[in-house]
C-alpha cells in the first residue's frame, strides 16, 4: 500500500534519486539525469515553501517512490494558478494507478490548502500518450500547443502541449474567452 504525505527537507536525496532515475526514461522529466543536482532540489524546496505545493509517495518500507509539485509564478496578477506541475513516478510504479493516487491528493490538497487557487497548469509532451490520458482523466483540458518546443534525447523535436486543470465552480462569474 502506497501512502502520500507532503514532502520534507529529509526527502531531498530520495528525491534526487527518483528524479534520476526518471530522467533516464525518454518520455520522462523534462530534465536532463546531469541536471538534477543538489542546488536543483534545494531550489525546489525554496520554492515550494514560499508558495507552493510537493507531496511525495512512499511505499510500505517508507520508500520515496513518486513525487508531485507544482508553484505560483510569484506574481500578484498570477496568484491563482500553480504552475509548473511536474510529476515523477520510479518505473517500477509506473502504471500501477500511484500517479493518479498522488494526482488526486494534490489536487484534493490544492483546494483544501489554497483556496484562492482556481487553475493548475502543465506542459507535456505531445507523444506521451499515457500521461495525457491520465491528465484527461483527471479533468486536465488541452489549452494550447506550442510546435517544436521540446528537443527529444534523440535530437528531434516534438510539440508541447498546455494544459490545465480549474477547480470546479472557479471564475463562473467571469466571461469565458475561447
């Protein structure tokens, strides 16, 4: 049994590995394994302490095995969306429903702890398929695509897609723009 907790400053080196390890798959993190370092995990949780959300994880033997966070940009305009959500799933969990468990904890997170947050924004792959149906199911719209934004291990590039999940009832009183 998997359980979910928020992140502490004792999870940095569990996350640094799982991070690496996630980094090796081809449709994995967004960083490169060399880019994960110390300064990029402590620069995760200067962030998220200030305003932001990190929930990890573990499995019985209390084991970082997934991790899930996402920030405000910083700007006041901006104060109800957290963005920049990445999610990181060791691969022998992958596609065993952790994911969507620590989704749907982060998301239930979201609106208990910040209820002036009424978005929260991604960026995938547009080949990664699997995250995308995961994304859609867990109430994630496609907003946007920007074409050739991600170079692939291999060279080759691939469109990015936008997309974000609102909180249900959030801006109801607001003109939608298409």
């Amino acid at each position: 049994m998997v359980s979910i907790r928020k992140a502490t400053y004792q999870d940095k080196e569990a996350l640094c590995a799982l991070y690496k390890v996630v980094a090796r798959i081809s449709q994995g993190i967004a960083r490169t394994e060399d880019e994960i370092t110390d300064q990029y995990i402590d620069g995760l949780f200067r962030t998220i302490e200030q305003q932001g959300l990190m929930l990890v994880a573990v499995d019985p033997a209390n084991q970082v095995i997934a991790e899930i966070h996402a920030s405000k940009y910083g700007l006041r305009i901006f104060d109800h969306i957290l963005t920049g959500l990445t999610i990181a799933v060791h691969p022998d969990y992958q596609g065993k429903g952790v994911g969507k468990q620590l989704f749907r904890a982060f998301l239930d997170d979201v609106q208990q702890l910040f209820p002036e947050v009424g978005r929260v924004e991604l960026e995938s792959r547009a080949s990664n398929q699997k995250s995308l149906g995961l994304y859609h199911s867990l109430g994630f719209v496609q907003e946007g695509c920007m074409k050739n934004k991600t170079r692939n291990m291999d060279g080759s590039f691939e469109h990015s897609l936008l997309m974000a999940w609102t909180k249900p009832g959030f801006g109801t009183s607001q003109e939608s723009v298409d």
